[in-house]
C-alpha cells in the first residue's frame, strides 16, 4: 500500500527532475532525486527497507528534502540528537473519488489557475509563507512551470485562492493517467476559516474530473486531515517521513 500510495509524488519528482537537470540518487535502500538548493518539496527521496535518519540525512547531501520510509522507525533508529537527526514526521496516505455531488458552499474568493508571471509569484509567496520556504526557489518553480504548467505538457496545474484581489491560498495537482496528486495546498493565518482549502480541492477534483481522472490521492498533514476528511478523503495509511528544511546559503558571485 505504501508504494501506491507514494507512486504519484516519485512520478512528480522524477518529471521535475527532467526539468530542472535533478542529480538521481541510487543508494541500496534509497532512491530519488535532489532538484534544488531550496525547496524540500522539489527533492524526494523513497525507501525501500530500514533507513536511519544519519543514512537519510548523508542521502540528501546537505539539501531540504523529503525521505519517505517504508515503516516508522524505532527511536534507536533515529540516532542521537544533532545534525544528522532529521525530524521525524507522520504523514496519512488518503484517496477520495473525484466525483463532485454537489456545488462547494460559497465563499467570498475567486479561484483560479495560474498561468502568469505575477500569479505564479503570488501563489509562491504563500507557499513559502505558509511551509517557511525559500523565496530563492521561485525559479525554480518558474521553469517547472513553464514545462508542466498550461503552456507546457499540462500536467501539473497550480490553483490560486485570492480575496479581494490579494493572495491567500494555494494547491497544486499533478495528473497521472488514472490518478490526480494534491499537493501544496497553504492558506495565509490570517485568511483560514473561509472554506479557502475545501474550495481549492473541490476546483482539484473538478478539473481531474474533466480529464476522466476519477480517483485522487494525497498525504495529509494531521492538521489538514479534517479538511480532506470532510472533502470526502478516506485515509489508507500512515506514512513517515524525514524532513529536511536546511537550505543553502547563497553562493558568492
């Protein structure tokens, strides 16, 4: 189960790696690829057997990611307190049906697809916002844009949630053939309780719906669950995984 449930974002990682000239990582229990000095997100890796944090971390080489694990690790695997440790975080595998039954409630937003420039600069600034990302990785998702976004394959669609013109939540789907991954969905502090992230997952499964993707998946937060939950999410499995947040500082001209 916790291969299918991780099929999708090893699928984006991969993508975004042909994109960005990622570096490939084949270790004997570890593979995946580092995409970018800035962003964990854009660098994944996935295990295949028992990995410690300190063979997790060597993995990474220095930059933020994320290390999927096959089983949640014993505290003796995660070794002792320091640089090597990665923090340890329980993520829950669930899938949904994209049919929509009903209209969302309303809500006092637009929804949109980005397809420009500044909305793409607004999506990230709450992206990073949100995550604590680094504003420098917004390159990056230009050009990942450019080749999987509207203009490019289509295969990856970012969603924009404005009020009264300002930024205020965000979501992402990368479309398989029989599957549509959510991804990236961030809503500002200061505009949560709007029924932002239910809209955006509702406008997720209605564009998957219009490709003839009827199933969905994603890892929650244990904070989000209860969003997805009502949105009609089931949850499959819990699903660890090593975060690495560290991000490089920038090298000198």
């Amino acid at each position: 189960m916790v291969e299918a449930l991780l099929d999708n974002p090893r699928a984006l990682t991969a993508k975004v790696a042909t994109v960005l000239g990622g570096t490939a990582v084949e270790r004997p229990r570890l593979r995946g690829f580092l995409n970018t000095e800035f962003d964990p997100f854009l660098n994944q890796l996935f295990a295949a057997g028992s990995v410690t944090s300190r063979e997790a971390a060597e993995a990474l080489e220095g930059h933020p990611g994320f290390v999927w694990l096959a089983d949640e690790p014993r505290p003796s695997e995660l070794g002792a307190p320091g640089a090597e440790r990665l923090p340890l975080v329980v993520m829950h595998g669930m899938t949904a049906a994209t049919a929509v039954h009903a209209a969302p409630p309303p809500i006092d937003a637009e929804i949109i697809e980005v397809r420009s420039r500044s909305e793409l600069g607004g999506w990230h600034e709450v992206y990073c916002e949100v995550f604590g990302g680094d504003e420098r990785g917004g390159q990056d998702w230009q050009r990942i844009h450019d080749a999987l976004g509207p203009s490019g394959d289509r295969s990856l669609l970012l969603l924009l949630a404005r009020v009264d013109g300002s930024p205020a939540a965000t979501g992402g789907v990368y479309f398989e053939p029989h599957v549509a991954g959510l991804y990236c969905f961030t809503t500002r502090e200061r505009m949560r309780g709007r029924g932002l992230a239910s809209a955006l997952v509702h406008a997720s499964h209605a564009a998957a719906q219009a490709r003839g993707v009827k199933r969905a998946l994603l890892q929650a937060t244990a904070s989000g669950r209860p969003v997805y939950t009502r949105a009609g999410y089931r949850e499959q499995q819990a699903l660890p995984v090593l975060v690495s947040r560290i991000t490089r500082a920038p090298q000198a001209s």
